[in-house]
C-alpha cells in the first residue's frame, strides 16, 4: 500500500500535480503507457495532493518539495536495527505524511495572504432571491444593480462606474486581489468592463467573481452560468475563466460558455483566437482539448467527455445583443432560455411538443408579450397566458 509514497519523493510528479506544463504532461503520459502497473498507486497519491490544492489555487511547489524529499528520503534511508524498528519505520513514514500537510497548511496559509487568487469556494451556487442585480464587493457593500440591462466598468485610477453615470470609489488598501461577486438573477442581464479592460457579457441567471486586480501569473475568473468574454491579449497573463468542471484558458479571444449548474452540458463557443479546455478532475488520464474559431465544444458533466463541432458562431453568441438565434433546435432548448431571459416560467400541454425542431430568430429586447407570440407562431403552437409570469403552449 505503502507503495504510493514513493510519488510523494518524485520532484518530477509534485511538480507536475501543482505546476503541470506541456513537457510534464508529455512525460507522465509516456511513463504511464510504459508502466500501466503504476497507474493505481500514482492516482491514489495524484488523489491525496489534489485533496490538499482544492483549497488553493497556487502552491510554492518548490517548497512542497522539499518537505516531501526531505523528510521522507531520511526515513526510508535509515537502516533497521530489529524487527520492532522494522515494523515502526511504515508508520514513522505514514506519519512523516500526515505532519507534511500540517506544514503544508501552513505554508499555503501563509503564501495566500501574500497572494490571494479566485477560489471557486467562495462563489455563491444559487441564484439571488432579490429581483434585482446585485454588485457585492469584496469591503462588504451591496450594491442593488435595479435596471434590466447594467452595465459597470473600471477606470484606470480603479473606480467603478455604474450604468455610465454613478460613480463609486473603492475603499480598498490592500495590495492584495481582493475578491467582487457580480450577481444576475434571472430576467437580468448584465456587461462589466474587468480591470485589464476585458469584456464580459452576463446571461440571466449568471455570477462572475473577479478580483480588484490581475496579480501572478494568470488572470483568474470563476462563472456560474452563461458569460460571453472579449478578453485583452496579454501573452505573460493568460485569462482564465473556471467553472466547476473546466478551466478555459485564453491570451486575447473572443468567446462564449453557458455553464449553468442545472444544464448536464457545458458549452464552449470560440468566435476569435484560441482556447484550451482544461478539465478540473484528477483523473490522470485527462487531456488539454484545444479550441479553433467557430468550434462549438461540448462537456458531458455526467460522463466527463469533450467534443467539438463547426457551427456558425452567431447562433451561440448573439444573446449578448439582445438576439436568439436558432437553427433546428428543440422548442424545449429554447423555451429554457426564454424563461431565463424574462424569469418567466413556460408550460407545454403536450410534453412532446418540447421535442419540435424549429428555425428562426426571437428580438429578446422587444416586448415579451410579442416575443412570445412569435415564438408560438414559428413553433405552430398556441399561446396562452396564465397569469403574469406563467404562460402555456398548447
């Protein structure tokens, strides 16, 4: 059982669970097609490091490793004198485990403070109760966002601007990122200019965490629904946007992900430049699935595979303006987005009339009422109004 340890004194594999790059991940797949005996033991040891980074978006790797090689090649270095030596020297080396991620701990806590980045943790999972958007930043203030469509965009002196008009100061004296939540119930939709002067566009139903500013190595965002990004190149800061279960990283693009926790299927859209999916599991065997324009990808939350297919990007993108465009889609795909855009709720008499394939294209911006009307007619169906957000077709 023992056998697992023998990772934990491997430099080349600590570094590749908290630091993976290209070149380690070419060399730890070729060493487990090589030695597929070793796959049990490494992915029981990859499971316990990754227990111990969920908590944490950076590790000092270099520092892990020395408490790691240290304190386990003395043990194993010493030579047993008796058989009551022999038997204790597993245990002393189970032990010299558990006191490493006590140090660990300590050394995370202490490198966080210092240098804070986005923890999926601390987004919330559901959406708001108040009908309004909220802005909640990381002093504490709640800011009620109460138009349908806001807008909030930082100024190079770190100001927020709300809807082109209210101005707010920030009240921050910390040199450290600090954490904001963007908060879009459903019937809300929102754009927020990001402090490195990326875009992005929230969907109803949608919460971005972002920090007060871009420190490290990478510009770290984490989304909870549908969030299209027009991001700033800057090739020593990728831009990374994180879900649940994947990682998009980008330099300077142009894309789209609905990733709303009740959908089995996360979607990614590149409309310009590149990106890389990253799936979030510790399965070993996992790959990096890299994106070209117009590629739709598709991730199966149930069982943790990635597609892609060409499409024509206007179909997926062109919410963000107020369109809905759909080519043979399900009526029952539509009206789910329908119902999120206006927080109304949409019920079928026939359950399989939620199966129809329809084209065509929905104004969101218009009046529901006529928007509604219209889907009906494209759908051949009947429209009635039940009471002010409940509405049926039959």
């Amino acid at each position: 059982m023992d056998d697992f340890l023998r990772y934990f004194e491997n430099e080349k594999f600590v570094h590749w669970i908290y630091n993976p790059d290209p070149e380690l991940d070419k060399y730890w797949d070729n060493w487990f097609q090589n030695h597929p005996e070793e796959k049990k033991e490494a992915e029981f040891a990859r499971q316990i490091l990754i227990q111990l980074r969920s908590r944490v978006d950076k590790v000092k790797s270099e520092e892990v490793i020395s408490l790691y090689s240290g304190i386990v090649e003395k043990l194993s270095n010493t030579k047993p004198k008796n058989r009551t030596f022999r038997l204790f020297v597993p245990l002393m080396r189970y032990a010299a485990v558990a006191l490493i991620f006590l140090f660990l701990g300590i050394l995370l806590k202490n490198y966080l403070s210092q240098n804070k980045q986005v923890s999926q943790e601390q987004l919330v999972t559901t959406i708001p109760s108040s009908p309004d958007a909220q802005l909640i930043l990381a002093d504490g203030r709640k800011i009620e966002l109460n138009s349908k469509e806001s807008s909030i965009e930082y100024s190079a002196k770190g100001k927020i601007v709300i809807n082109q008009k209210d101005t707010i100061e920030s009240r921050s004296q910390s040199a450290v990122a600090e954490m904001n939540q963007l908060i879009i119930p459903y019937g809300k939709n929102s754009s927020i200019r990001l402090p490195d002067g990326t875009m992005a566009y929230l969907n109803a139903g949608s919460t971005l965490m972002y920090p007060t500013v871009f420190g490290g190595k990478t510009r770290e965002v984490v989304l909870i629904g549908e969030g299209y990004f027009e991001v700033v190149h800057n090739p020593e800061q990728p831009f990374v946007v994180k879900i649940n279960d994947l990682s998009i990283i980008a330099l300077g693009t142009i894309f789209n992900i609905s990733a709303y926790p009740a959908d089995k299927i996360v979607e990614t859209m590149l409309v310009q430049g590149k990106v890389v999916l990253r799936d979030n599991s510790s399965n070993i065997y996992k790959k990096d699935f890299v994106l070209k324009p117009n590629d739709l990808a598709t991730f199966d939350r149930e069982t943790l595979v990635t597609t892609s297919r060409q499409v024509d990007a206007s179909q997926y993108v062109a919410w963000h303006k107020g369109i809905l465009n759909f080519q043979s889609a399900d009526l029952n795909n539509i009206i789910t987005k329908v119902e999120r855009y206006y927080n109304i709720k949409l019920l079928l008499e026939n359950p399989m009339l939620g199966t129809r394939s329809i084209t065509g294209k929905l104004m969101l911006k218009e009046d529901k009422e006529r928007v509604l009307e219209v889907l009906a007619s494209t759908a051949r169906v009947d429209l009635y109004k039940i009471d002010g957000n409940t509405y049926r077709f039959k």
